[in-house]
C-alpha cells in the first residue's frame, strides 16, 4: 500500500505543476496538455479506488491514519478536476469571445433601407388622426347646433303660420322638422334638443 501511495502522491504533484503550464500553453498545445492531465487525473482515481480497498485490509492501529491519507488524496485529485474543469471553461469562453470578434471585424456593414421608418412615424399619424376625428366632432357639434336653431325657427314659423289659419304650411313645416329631428338623433345621439 505504501508504494501505490507514495507513487499516487508523486503523480498528484505532477499534476499539479502540469496545471501551471495550462496557463503558459499555446493554443494549439492547450489541448494536448488537458488531455495528459485528465489522463492522469483518471489513472489516480483508479489508484484510488485500489488504496480505499488496501486501507481497509491494513492493521487495526494503522487503518484509520490509511484512511485519512487516503482521503486527503481523494480531495486533491478532486480539487485538481475541478481546476481543470475551471480552466476550459475559461478557455471556451474566451475562444467564443475571440470567434465573436472576428465575426464582429469581418462583418461589413451597410446603410439602412430607403425604406426604413422611425416608429415615432407611426405615432404622428395616430396623432394627426386623432386631431382630424376631433374636429370631425367638433364640426358635427355645430351642425346639429345649428340644425337645432333652424328648427327653434322653423318652429316659430309654424306657430306664426297655425295662428294665422296657414294650416298646409304648418303640416309640410312640422314634416321637415319631424325630419330633421330623425336625421340629427341618428346622426349625433349625444346632441340633447331643446
């Protein structure tokens, strides 16, 4: 046991100094470097599983410091996964950076479409609409205003024209105004008549 794990503990510490050259590697390198590492970084775990079984079978008085030896080497192969893990992550990252620049510098860019509107385009003439149906409204306010004046007049006539015995006149004037009166509730219900 103790030559499997002397052997494991050099290896770790190989690792480990394998790890500084990752930052220094070339590109072209970097992935030779990962692949020996995770390589060893297996190759310890197998060790590992072995050392867990030959600890187990050592002598009671020296079981539970194997174990801990053990142990504690198991959490340096696993701490040394995880920084390499780390570092292509980094690595994937900054080699989608470096693809999305050169993407970013090799694109050519171009001027706008004739065609392209401003959508404040579209504001104005929602705008401008609402201003021409507001005076639409207004518009059609005064007319009912002065339909209404005309049959306060008309209605004048007709009681003028009733005393003074016209009575055909007084009918054809009450038609027109009954008339009238239809077209502007139709036309303007808001308009409330006198």
């Amino acid at each position: 046991m103790d030559t499997l794990y002397q052997q494991t503990h050099k290896q770790v510490h190989e690792i480990q100094s394998r790890m500084g050259r990752l930052e220094t590697a070339d590109k072209q390198s970097v992935h030779l470097v990962e692949n020996e590492i995770q390589a060893s970084i297996d190759q310890i775990f197998s060790h590992l599983e072995r050392l867990e079984i030959l600890s187990s079978k050592e002598p009671p008085n020296k079981r539970q410091n194997a174990k801990l030896r053990v142990d504690q080497l198991k959490y340096d192969v696993q701490h040394l996964q995880t920084a390499l893990r780390n570092f292509q992550h980094r690595r994937h990252a900054r080699e989608q950076q470096e693809r999305q620049r050169e993407e970013l510098l090799s694109r050519t860019f171009t001027t706008n479409d004739s065609d392209t509107t401003i959508p404040m385009d579209e504001s104005l003439q929602f705008n401008s609409s609402l201003q021409k149906i507001h005076h639409g409204v207004d518009d059609l306010i005064l007319d009912g205003h002065n339909i209404l004046d005309g049959l306060r007049n008309q209605r004048l006539t007709l009681k003028v024209g009733s005393l003074l015995g016209d009575r055909e006149k007084a009918c054809c004037y009450s038609l027109i105004q009954f008339s009238i009166c239809v077209y502007v509730l139709i036309m303007c219900p808001q308009i409330v008549i006198f």
